[in-house]
C-alpha cells in the first residue's frame, strides 16, 4: 500500500515540475495510501513488540 501511495504522489507531483496540466483530484487520494501503508507498517511492528513481550514474560516463568 505504501509503494503505490508513493508511486501516485510521484504521479501527481510530476506535472507540476514539468509545467504540463495536472492529474485528476482521485490522484491526490491515491497519494494519502502512503500514509495509509506507513501506519500499517508502524502497527504491524507495535504488535510485533507485544507479541514479543508476551512471549518473554511467558518464558521467564
């Protein structure tokens, strides 16, 4: 979800620095997916780290 987030803000970005007229508004929209995607990311590794903590109290007893 991140990359294609971050491939439509590359999109969107383009015409601008190339002065050529710029995407469709659903462009933009696209482009929040990278923000989707990177707090996915950062949930999957929170719970990564609570498993882990679970695991080694679980083991220390």
């Amino acid at each position: 979800m991140f990359f294609i987030g971050a491939v439509a803000t590359l999109v969107t970005v383009a015409p601008l620095l190339l002065g050529t007229s710029p995407f469709p508004t659903y462009m933009f929209g696209l482009s929040m997916l990278m923000g989707v995607g990177f707090l996915l990311a950062g949930a999957g590794v929170l719970r990564s780290i609570a498993a882990g903590r679970r695991q080694a109290r679980g083991a220390s007893r």
